[in-house]
C-alpha cells in the first residue's frame, strides 16, 4: 500500500506497481491536485519528467506540493521602498504583446507493429513441468517500431504482460529474455545507456514478478525490433478439475518520448 497526501487530504491506497504520473491521474479530480503541484517520493522531490517512469512500490510515501509565491512579499518591498523614498517611482508602459510560429507534425513521433514473427513463438507443456521457449538462432521478432524520421530525441520502450492474473494460474515461473535490435543489418542496439551495443548485456527479462521492462534506445536507428531471445517456465501441478487461466501471454509494447 502506498501513502498519498495532498494538503489536508491524506489516503492509503494500493498503487504499487503504477507510476506516479498515473496516481496522480487517479487522485487529481478527488484531490484537486493542480498540474503544477511537484511530486515527492519519501520526502525526495521527482523532476517532473521522471514522474511517467517512476514505479511506486509498497510502503512509498508520495506527496504533491505546490510552491509559495513569493510575490506578495515583492509587493510589499516595493511598498516599503516607496514609502522610505518619499513615494518617486519611475513608470512607463509594461505591456507588450507577439506571436509565437509553432506546427504540429502530421505524424507520430514513432510508430508501432506487431512483428510477423510473432505468430510462429509456440511452445506446448504438461503439469508440473519445465520447459524451455525456443526462439530460434536468430530470435524471434515480436514487435516492430518505426521513429518517424525527424524526430532525433530519446525513447523508453516498454513491454508489459497484460494477463499475468491468468498465466499465474498455470505457471509457477514464466519469463521471456528480450532484446531490441537494427531490423535493417540485425545488431543489437544498446538499451541501458552505457554506450555501448553488447548482445551479452543489452537485454531484459519480462516475468510474472516482473511483469514490465523497460529499454532506453537513443532513437537515431529508423527500424527497431522487440526481439525474444529464449524464455522458460514451470508450469503447476494440474489441477484434478483441468486447467484455469491461460497458456498465452497477452504483451503490451509501448513507446513514448523521454
């Protein structure tokens, strides 16, 4: 469970596993937490684009505060200035206005495609029982992504497991090895900005405890593939009345700007 406080109002909810920028969606209407209010993680103040990637965890204490103006105490400088100068005060004219050019390009900062390979990753198991998810030499690609070509900034891409409630009712263990790779030669992209491209190190492990990951591309490559490498499981005892849940992983793959 997690704290959340604005002002006087004060709740314990269950918010572990979402990000702030999501409980902050949740409480904003019931709260009236203004969009300018800053977020603080046990005490610790979030830069503000940081909030969508922050993942609340039981215990967390967060906060949202808006800062004081500090006008009224200006205004009463001035006042207080005058009054000790006799009341001279130059003034002149302190409104202008202009017009600012700005577009909207028709388009997506980058797209996203179920990959075509994505049909053949099968695999079959019994109860209780350990097998291995076989994706090939190569991998297997399960997600195509396309930055528009003007767009130069960095990326998060996210992976997520929508249905682990059901999987947990067949597996004990279940995880995919993933990596994100140059669709157009096959190499293999760096994703934990150390700068360097290592098939060895780049990658992330999507699994019922962990059931989303996050990969950090520069975004200057204009074709990427979300690619699995290998997986396992272990699958429950069956049950004596058959199966609940299901034997197929729902992923969610999103991209946004970072």
């Amino acid at each position: 469970m997690v704290e959340i406080r604005y002002g006087d109002q004060y709740e314990i909810a269950d918010l572990a596993g979402q990000t702030i920028t999501e409980a902050r969606e949740r409480f904003q209407a019931g709260f009236g937490i203004p969009d300018k209010a800053r977020a603080h993680l046990n005490g610790s103040k979030v830069r503000g684009g940081a909030e969508f990637d922050t993942v609340l965890n039981d215990d967390d204490r967060l906060s949202f505060t808006v800062a004081k103006s500090k006008g009224a105490y200006l205004v009463g400088a001035l006042l207080l200035a005058l009054a000790l100068t006799g009341g001279v005060f130059a003034f002149g004219f302190i409104n202008a206005t202009t017009s600012l050019s700005g577009s909207i390009v028709e388009s997506n900062f980058a797209d996203v495609y179920v990959s075509p390979e994505a049909s053949t990753l099968t695999w079959s198991g019994y109860g209780f029982y350990k097998g291995a998810i076989d994706a090939g030499t190569d991998g297997t690609g399960l997600f195509d992504i396309a930055p528009y070509t003007s767009y130069t900034g960095d990326l998060v891409v996210s992976v997520s497991i929508a249905n682990a409630d059901q999987l947990a009712k067949r597996y004990r263990v279940f995880a995919l090895k993933l990596d994100l790779i140059n669709a157009t030669d096959g190499t293999t992209i760096d994703i934990n900005e150390d700068n360097v491209a290592d098939p060895n190190a780049d990658w992330v492990l999507l699994t019922l405890n962990n059931g989303t990951v996050d990969m950090f591309p520069d975004g200057s490559v204009d074709n990427m593939t979300i690619r699995v490498k290998n997986g396992f499981y272990i699958t429950h005892i069956r049950p004596f009345g058959g199966w609940e849940g299901s034997a197929s992983p729902d992923l969610i793959c999103e991209i946004a700007q970072r």
